[in-house]
C-alpha cells in the first residue's frame, strides 16, 4: 500500500510523470454533464492540475484535495490560509486547495460534481469503499466524472493500478454507472510497453452518487 510519505517524497523528488501541461479533453468533453451552472466541484488528490484553474475560470468554486504543500504551492503562490480541525484551506478566491487526508477530511461544504482524473487509480484497491463512501459524503447526489486506467495486473501491482469497469460498478452500483469512452493507449503512451504491458486502456465514466 503506498503510504503518505510515498507520495510526498515523488512531490519532493520531481517524479510526477502523472502531472499532464494541458487541461484533459475528457473533462472539456464532458462539462456539460458533469456541471450546472456555477456547480460547486471537488477534484480529489488534485496535485498540481491545470483542470483546477479551468474550472474556476469557468464559473465554478472549485476545491482540490492534496496532500503535498508543495503541489499546492504550484497551483496557488501567494493562498490566504486557513487553518481548518481536519485539514488546512489554501484559498484564492474561488479555487481551494485543502491539504490534509482526504480519507480524514470532515466539512459542512457539499458538492454536486466530482472531477477524478488521477485519485481512484492511486488509492490501494482495499481502500476503494473508503473512497466511494467520501465521495458520496462530500457529494451526496452529485455527479462524478471519472477517469481510469486498466492492464493486466500480473505485469505490475501499482500504484497506479488498474480499475475495471466491474470494479465500479461494485463501488458506486452497475446502474449508476456509465462509460463513454474506452481507448487502447498502448502504442501512443510507450512506457507501458516498456513496463511488459501488452495492453493498456483509458477509460472514461460517467456516474451517479448516491446520498
């Protein structure tokens, strides 16, 4: 299980390959389900994402959920900071990041979308119901746009790891769950072949919380 320290020390050490200069296309492609007017959103286990600064741009008061300060201080320089029981709010103006466990993390604040590009494939799979239950408690009825990934588990373990479409259908409900998008990404994104994966896919789902 990759603990804390593990993913402060990528902070620290610059190994974040996971990071991406570019805002993703799957959540431009699909904002229109995913947000309402001025929607409230939470992105969890944010890093450093440009999709943060888009979605405030676009409208809505955006929380991200990271536990590296200085992830933190790439997306924010200059944060008013306010000290919470749970966790500490990074703020400039309508974007937050709250750095703490996001396991940990209690508010009154409640969301009606959920951006995930990058949390659920980092979360140890014995920790996916805990995750499912957060997110269902900071978003309850709200709407998650998802994305993950998916290869054979016998040529890594992970982190990242992979996550099927039947794995989410047991999270989150197989009726709450919906895919829109399925690519093979083997051929364009070679360090999986180099790794002895012969496959490796990129899904995208559309899916419901419930309260």
């Amino acid at each position: 299980m990759p603990t804390d320290s593990f993913w402060l020390d990528r902070w620290e050490e610059g190994r974040t390959h996971f990071h991406r200069d570019a805002v993703d296309p799957g959540l431009i492609q699909h904002a229109d389900w995913l947000l309402g007017p001025h929607t409230p959103v939470l992105v969890p286990l944010c890093g450093k994402t440009l999709d943060l600064r888009w979605l405030q741009q676009s409208g809505h008061a955006t929380v991200g959920i990271e536990l590296s300060e200085r992830a933190i201080h790439e997306v924010i320089a200059a944060p008013t900071i306010r000290e919470c029981a749970t966790h500490r709010a990074f703020v400039d103006d309508d974007l937050e990041l709250w750095q703490g466990d996001f396991f940990a993390i209690r508010t009154d604040r409640r969301f009606g979308a959920v951006w995930d590009r990058a949390a659920l494939v980092a979360v140890d799979p014995d920790q996916r119901p805990a995750y499912a239950r957060q997110l269902r408690a900071l978003a309850p009825g709200g709407r998650l746009l998802l994305s993950t990934i998916s290869y054979d588990p016998a040529v890594m373990s992970g982190p990242p790891f992979s996550v099927t479409a039947e794995a989410l259908n047991d999270l989150f409900g197989a009726g709450n769950v919906t895919q829109v998008e399925q690519t093979d990404r083997i051929d364009v994104e070679p360090r999986w072949r180099e790794r002895g994966h012969s496959w490796f896919r990129v899904g995208l789902y559309r899916i419901l919380l419930g309260e």
